[in-house]
C-alpha cells in the first residue's frame, strides 16, 4: 500500500466515531426531496470547516451545494453527497416497526440510507484531502449536494 493509501486509511480510522456521529445526525433530520435544508446546512458548515469553499444553494436550488479544495495542480476528483429522506419511511432505531419520536409513520426516514451514503462519500472526500496534504499530491477536491 502506498504512503498516500496508508494516511488515507488512518484518516478513517481516526475519524469512524465522528463519522458514525455524523450519519446519526443526518439520519435524524430525515428531510424529505427538495426541503432538506437542516441537512444541506450541516454540510455546508462542515465543509467550511474543513477548509473548503462553499457555494450553499447552488444551480438555483436552496437545498443544494457545490464545495471546492485545492492543492495546487492536478487532476479534479468530484464527488457528491445524498441527504434526502422518504416519505412514510419515519423509522425509530428499535427492533420493532414504530416511527421516530415526535414523527408519525407518514413521517420521511432514510431507508436506502442516503444519510450513510453521504457521509461515506464525505468520509472519502475528506481522507483524500488528509492524504493530498500529508504527501503533497497536487488537485482539486469538487464536492456536491444535490435535493432529491
């Protein structure tokens, strides 16, 4: 395995609480297509975070975003995140069919789970990043949200 595959794979082994935290907390807000603004928010704020640039509300769509790293030249590497939730899907975490508390079985959940599927590809995202920087690999990271 090369340097840069090993900093990358350290970096998610560092990070795997913080990134379970994370798919919990874009589970919880379960938004439904085209109103998943606490989520779009969440990572708008954590890709500032993290250094990158963020455009919130990208392409004319309040719940969408385009974020943007770079380490000098190279190649782009784009990547996207899935937040949003379906509808009559309000599931609790238990072992047994119920809704979520404070929701209705009518309530969105994320049963594919795109709340999983982008942080995973967050997570990636990010370890790229930790291994651009420790090794000096030059790119651009692109990274979006899009609703629905």
């Amino acid at each position: 395995m090369s340097a840069a595959k090993a900093t990358a794979r350290a970096w998610i082994e560092d990070h795997h609480v913080e990134l379970s935290e994370w798919t919990s907390a874009i589970w919880q807000l379960a938004e439904p297509a085209w109103r998943e603004y606490r989520s779009a928010a969440w990572y708008v704020e954590r890709l500032r975070a993290e250094g990158f640039e963020v455009e919130a509300g990208s392409g004319g769509m309040p719940t969408a975003f385009s974020a943007t790293w770079s380490n000098g030249d190279g190649p782009t590497l784009l990547s996207y995140a899935e937040y949003d939730a379906v509808p009559g899907n309000s599931q609790a975490a238990a072992t047994r069919r119920a809704p979520r508390p404070g929701t209705t079985r009518f309530a969105a959940g994320h049963t594919d789970p795109h709340s999983a599927l982008g942080i995973g590809s967050l997570g990636g995202l990010l370890a790229t990043k930790a291994a651009m920087e420790g090794h000096g690999i030059g790119g651009t990271l692109r990274y979006t949200g899009e609703p629905a």
